[in-house]
C-alpha cells in the first residue's frame, strides 16, 4: 500500500484515541503530566501520549499527525497539510454533532453508547428520554456485553474504560513489522474494544461508537489526500463556517464539489448458486457453497482494494454478497477496469451464474452534512441497479464468445455434476451414501465439502492468507479465491491448521478470522496477521439430510426456516429522519447501524442456534437467515430469534423480523426448499404490519404465534398422559374446519353447530376420564373455548394440526411396545 495512504489513514484512526485515556482518569480535564496546555483539547494530548507510549517508533511520525486535528495550525509538524486532512475528514465524519442537545448543566449524558436502535424510526423524537445504553464492554458473545441495558455509575464506568484502555494499548504496541496489517491489526482493536465507547457524548447524544468515527474519519482521510493543499484549505474553511450556519454562495459552491467516491459491490446469482442443487449430496455442499460466497465477497472486496491501493479503513461495510466503501476521485478511472477484471475471473470459473456489479456515485462535501448522506446512498444503488440491468456490457465484443457462443462440451452424462447440474470437463465417481450406485461429482462442488463445507464444524479461526493474484485453470473453490488474491487455511479451536487448505504460495500478509471469541490466536510463522473477529453460524451436522429427517420427533420431516428484517432498506433510507432537514444521517451513523445489524445476526443467531441440536446453518447474516432442521424445533428456534431480536433492538416498533418454515422430507430438491421458504416469508410480508410468522400454511402475527405455541404445549402435555383422549385433536381440528367452512361461505364468524358439537362432546370426554389432573385441564379448554365464543377455534384446530405432527410417530411406537 502507498505509504502516504497509510501515514494517513493511521492518522485519522489514531486521532481520537486519546478519549479512552481520558475517560479512564480520576481527573479528565488534566493533560498528561508533562505535556503542554497551549489550546489543543485534553483528548487530544491524551491521543499524543497514547502515540508515544503504545504505537511503535515506526509508526509514530504518521500517527502524530492526526492528534492536532481540532488546530492543525498550531501543529508544529514543518507539513501541517495531513493534520488539516484530518480536521475535514473529521468533521465530515462526524456530519454535526454540535446542535444534537442543548449545553445545559446536568443534561450531559452518560459515558456510554446510546443504542443506535434508540436513534431509527420512531423512537428517533424521544431519544433523549430513552434509556438504552450499550454496556462498556469488549466484544463478546454474551448478553452483558451486545445487550442494551442501564446506564452505569461513575466508578464502575472509569473501571470499565480502564479495561478497555489497556486492551487497546497492548494491542497497539505490537511491532507488527508490515505497515498495512499493523493498521488493520488496530483497526480489528477499535472494533473489539471501542465498538460501545462514544465517540463524543459532552454537547452530543452519543450515539456514535468511537470504532465506526474513527475508521470513518481514516477513510475520508484518504480520500482527502488526492486533492491539492489549496482545496483542502478551501474546503476546511467552508466546512466549519457552514457547520456554524453559514450560507454565503462561495462557501455552499465549495462545498458542492466532489471530494470522494461512494462505491457499492453487488455479487448477484448467489441464491440461485447456493439453492439450485439435486438432493443428493445437497447436505455435503450446502453449507460449503454459502461459507464459500461470504469468501469470495471478501476476495473480491480485498481485491478491488488492492486494485484502488486502499486500506481495509475504507470499508463501510461488507456481508451478504455486498460490500461498500469510500474511495477517492481517482479511483473513477480504474472502477470500470476492474469492474473487468473480475468478471472475466467469475465467467471463467463460474460460467453466468454468478456476476459482480460495482456502481458508484462522486460526494461533495456538503453530501456528508447530517441528513444529506441518504441521498447520495440511494444515488449509489440506482448506479447498482443500472450495471444488473445491464451485465457483461463491460465486455464488449467479448461477450459474443464469453458469454453466447456454445461451449465445446455438451450432452455427456459421465461428466454431469450430480450435485450442481451442469457439465464440467473434470468430474469424479462419488460413492451416494442415500442410494446405491456412484454418482458423478465436480471439482468445484466437491471442494466445497472437502476444502470448506467438511471443516467448518470444526473450526474455530481461518487465515486468509493475501497476495499477489496467481491465474489459476478453472477447478475448486480455493482456485478461484486464489485469482482474486487468497487462499483459505482453517484452524481448529485449539489452533491446530486443519488439513484441505491452501496458504497462498507468495502471501505477503494474512488476516486471522475468530469465528468465536479468541482466547489465543494461531500462530501463522513468518506471515504478519491481524487478528479479527468474524462470527460465523458454522454448524453443520455430520449426516445426509434423511438421516437429519429421521433424527426428529413425531413425523420423519425438515424445517426450513427463512428470515429477514422487515423494511431494512427504508430504515437505511429515511429511519433516522424523512427530510434531509429533520435527519441525523451520516455517513458513521450508517456504519454503525450495519455494524449492530450483523453482529445480532451473525453473533447472535449462532449463540441460539447452539442451544439446539441438529440445526444446519445454511446461512445467517447481514439482516436475514436460511436454517434447515428436525421440524419440530424450528418454531421454538424462529421465536427464540424473533424475541431476541426485539430485546436487542430494545423493542422499538419499527424494527422487527418476519418468517416462514416449511417442512419437506429429506430428498426434497434443496433450491425448491428454498423457493418455497422464500414464499412462506413473502405471506408473512404480506400481513399487514408484518412482523409475523407463517407456519403450517397459516400467517401469523408473532403475538398470535405465541399464543398458538401456549395451545399446542398444553394439547402436547394431554396427550403424553396416560389416559389422555386420542379423540381431542380430531376434534379440535373438525371444529375449526367446520367454522373455516362457515366463515369462508359468509365471509366473517358466525354462530354454528360446531358450538353445541363442542359442548357435547367435551362433556362426553370430560365424564369419560378418570385421571383427574387431565379432567381439571380438559374442563379448563372447555371453560374458554365457551368464554370466548368459540371464536379462536382456528388457532385451536392448527394447534391440535401441530401437536397431531409431534406426538403422531410417539403414539405409534407406544401401541407396538
């Protein structure tokens, strides 16, 4: 990497640093003994002693140059050039903070970080009377330390900054003799260790974490820096006399020119590539083939870093297919080559199926002002949207022989993939553990097993090892992430390298992914690591899909689970205020809203789903999941994550999931698995207000699911006890068909023969049962289903439906004994 870009962006990493020494003091408004008071704030001599004592002597000189970013022209560097960088990067960064509440005795609120939650949607108005502050904590998956909760005390707040400020200074002080990974190194730090601490909280709602201003002030930086010394003068001035209401026409013209580019990263074709599978096979490279795209994000993203020679610091953020990032004027001249570059790669491994699309859109400075950000979010979109709707145009006459022309191979069922359909030149005898014979397989689908699906389960870090692109013949996965610049080495969680994986063969630095949270970290020798953590919901049962059916209760059937969160985009788009003058947009507060996003979906949800057995984690993350196990504990599984989220988000009603399960057997086509999930989800959208859950055909809100899932434990209870009536449930359903019947014809409830049908026939099983634990809860069904009229009786018949699927295998096996 450029070593000014570097200089630079460790720069504006490093220029708040000094906020956690502050914090941590008995007495905040002292500078370090023996350092000056001439002006500079008392952070910001916190942030030069913090340099000087933890960030090694080499690194030094670049990172001095962010602390007089409040004065750079008291900086008493010969070049105050870098210092003023930082100054605008900073404010743009932080959009304006000063006005967000008043300078009143007393008003200032705690040390801590206000939940972005508390700051989207409606609960934007009353964020100053919510009380949701995340707890001052280093990263880690446990609810004390992602859950919002109270505000602390004095003492225990100085505590906790003190355990964070000596976490990041060993951190810093590591001599990592590579520039770029000792920046991602610190980078990787800020997030574990800074992502809860404020980044200002004395005249601001602190709303803001320190990691997300920080790399976000590194990346404007170095966006900043191909602009000439005159301009960032210019727009230095014009940006701290607009920020104080200052409207004059020169001021606004300056602040109308371009500074940066906002790029965004579209991988599309990953449902299909993922879902479009046989069943056979399906359970050895599902998982592989999903983890395998979450790489290849990755090692296209690390690539057109490269590519632009721009720092990790950069990234906005990236998951999911996408990724988004901050690059300077510049790079406008090299997107549309490298745009080339990596669809040349795909086709030449992938064929069509899978394409990347990079749209972007030039910000003036004045698009980076409070409320103006969204604008120029949506702008980057529509440029994405644009380059789908026109792909391979890149190519040029190309595409005729790339993409058209027909392939020299075709109509060889021998060299037929088995698992993903399609004809390779290269494919080999596969032993099908679920039918007799052999079936053929791909290198590329088998390596998805072998190289990535086979060690998840048990892995508990991988090395990304980078590099110099190496061309690789179409093969296996690792072939590909190789072209882009990568090679995968998996560890186990006692940091032993677990065969199967490829170190790139010239690596010239590495990056350790924790997919848990890290006691100690493996050692990669001679390659420089930065360490980092990335969770990842990695289960895969060691079974085929039918043996997975078979392991259920009742019927011998999968679940498979699809989640998402309701109206993300326009959260992104106007959740934090409709009109440019009502928004506390910016581009950190947008950071950090997709940081907290993915840590619920990619920590969390794997937090829960260890709690279960058997569960497959196609994936989870981003803001949506796809989960396939037993039936039976996929509904507890979907409301446990629902309910989760709900308390993650501290109950705000405009945040909240919806879903949908369907059960399939286990030789079920996994791509129809996934369309007919996909349709489940799309009902429960479809409700109005969605938030809900569709499940045995039927949507429901997720209060009505709770209410159903109360129905069902008590009928599941009855019919576990001896002497229990086999009866019920057939006639909890016949009634509530007989009602549909009814309601269909007329169109709402009415009065019918189900009613007295009910009281009849309860009163026969009541008088018939002997046990009187179960004649005390059968009069007690029958005492409510009469209070209210017989109107729920539709919740009361998928209830008896549900635990008729649970106990049903349960009941057979009992008469044979």
């Amino acid at each position: 990497m450029n070593s000014t870009r570097f200089d630079i962006a460790l720069a504006g990493l490093l220029h708040d640093i000094g906020k956690i020494e502050q914090r941590a003091l008995d007495d905040p408004w002292n500078t370090p003994q023996g350092f000056p008071k001439d002006g500079q704030p008392v952070h910001a001599r916190w942030s030069e002693y913090f340099i000087q004592n933890y960030v090694p002597s080499q690194y030094r000189p670049a990172a001095y140059q962010g602390v007089y970013h409040h004065q750079p022209e008291k900086s008493p560097a010969e070049d105050q050039s870098r210092s003023k960088l930082v100054a605008l990067a900073d404010k743009l960064s932080a959009g304006e903070r000063s006005d967000d509440i008043k300078e009143e005795k007393g008003n200032h609120p705690p040390q801590q970080l206000l939940s972005i939650f508390d700051r989207v949607g409606a609960y934007r108005q009353k964020s100053e009377k919510q009380q949701h502050y995340l707890p001052l904590r280093s990263l880690a998956l446990n609810e004390k330390s992602i859950f919002p909760s109270g505000s602390l005390d004095r003492q225990a707040t100085k505590l906790a900054y003190e355990e964070l400020r000596d976490q990041l200074r060993a951190e810093a002080k590591k001599d990592i003799h590579d520039p770029e990974t000792y920046l991602e190194n610190v980078l990787a730090a800020l997030q574990r260790n800074a992502w809860s601490i404020p980044s200002a909280f004395y005249y601001s709602l602190p709303d803001v974490s320190l990691y997300d201003h920080s790399r976000m002030t590194a990346a404007l930086a170095v966006c900043l820096s191909d602009l000439p010394d005159p301009k960032i003068n210019d727009l230095l001035s014009a940006v701290r006399e607009a920020f104080h209401g200052n409207t004059a026409e020169d001021t606004q013209g300056t602040l109308s020119e371009p500074v940066g580019l906002l790029v965004g990263g579209d991988i599309s074709g990953i449902q299909n590539f993922i879902y479009t599978l046989s069943s056979k096979n399906a359970a050895k490279t599902l998982r592989g083939r999903s983890f395998y795209l979450q790489l290849l994000t990755e090692a296209v993203l690390r690539f057109v870093l490269r590519e632009l020679d721009l720092p990790t610091t950069n990234v906005i953020y990236s998951g999911g297919g996408h990724f988004y990032l901050l690059a300077p004027l510049s790079a406008e001249k090299q997107l549309k080559e490298i745009q080339l570059k990596v669809t040349r790669i795909l086709l030449k491994h992938h064929g069509a199926n899978l394409y990347l699309a990079l749209g972007w859109v030039p910000v003036p400075a004045s698009g980076f002002k409070r409320g103006v950000f969204p604008t120029y979010w949506d702008k980057m979109h529509s440029a994405l949207a644009q380059v789908k709707q026109h792909r391979y145009q890149e190519l040029g006459s190309e595409i005729i022989a790339q993409v058209f022309e027909p392939q020299p191979h075709g109509g060889n069922q021998e060299n037929t993939c088995s698992v993903c359909g399609e004809e390779k030149k290269n494919t080999q005898a596969l032993q099908d553990e679920s039918e007799e014979g052999t079936t053929r397989i791909c290198d590329l689908c088998a390596s998805f097993d072998t190289a990535l699906g086979r060690r998840l389960p048990d892995a508990g870090y991988v090395l990304l090892s980078l590099g110099q692109p190496e061309a690789r013949e179409p093969g296996t996965a690792l072939d590909v992430l190789a072209e882009f610049g990568m090679g995968v080495q998996f560890y186990d969680q006692h940091q032993t390298a677990l065969k199967d994986g490829q170190i790139l063969k010239n690596a010239e630095r590495g990056v350790l992914w924790s997919f848990n949270d890290p006691t100690h970290w493996p050692d990669t020798g001679k390659l420089p690591s930065a360490h980092l953590l990335r969770y990842t919901v990695n289960q895969v049962p060691n079974m085929t899909f039918d043996k997975l059916a078979e392991s259920g209760e009742g019927i011998k059937r999968l679940g498979v689970l699809r989640m998402d969160v309701d109206n993300l985009g326009n959260l992104f788009k106007s959740g934090f205020g409709s009109k440019p003058s009502e928004s506390i947009a910016t581009v950190a507060r947008i950071s950090t809203l997709s940081f907290q996003m993915s840590l619920y979906f990619e920590g969390w949800v794997k937090k829960i789903c260890e709690k279960y057995e058997n569960v497959y984690a196609v994936y989870s993350g981003g803001d949506d999941l796809f989960l396939i196990a037993p039936w039976h504990i996929v509904p507890g599984l979907a409301m446990e994550i629902e309910q989760g989220f709900e308390k993650y988000t501290s109950q705000n009603p405009d945040l909240h999931l919806s879903g949908g399960m369907t059960f399939i057997h286990g030789k079920y086509p996994v791509y129809q698995a996934a369309d007919d999930a996909g349709e489940a989800l799309d009902m429960a959208k479809n409700n109005p207000g969605k938030r809900s859950f569709t499940f045995l055909g039927h949507v429901w809100t997720w209060k009505e699911f709770a209410d159903l899932t109360s129905i069902y434990n008590r009928l599941v209870n009855i019919c576990k006890r001896e002497g229990g009536p086999s009866s019920l449930l057939q006639l909890l359903q016949r009634l509530a068909n007989m009602e549909a019947k009814k309601i269909t014809q007329k169109g709402t409830s009415v009065w019918g023969p189900w009613m007295w049908l009910a009281a009849y026939q309860f009163s026969r099983m009541i008088e018939n049962t002997k046990n009187p634990e179960l004649k005390a809860e059968l009069e007690k069904m029958n005492s409510e289903l009469k209070q209210s009229y017989y109107q729920n009786l539709r919740t009361w018949g998928i209830a008896a439906r549900w635990t008729q699927l649970f106990v049903r295998n349960t009941q057979k096996a009992s008469q044979h004994s």
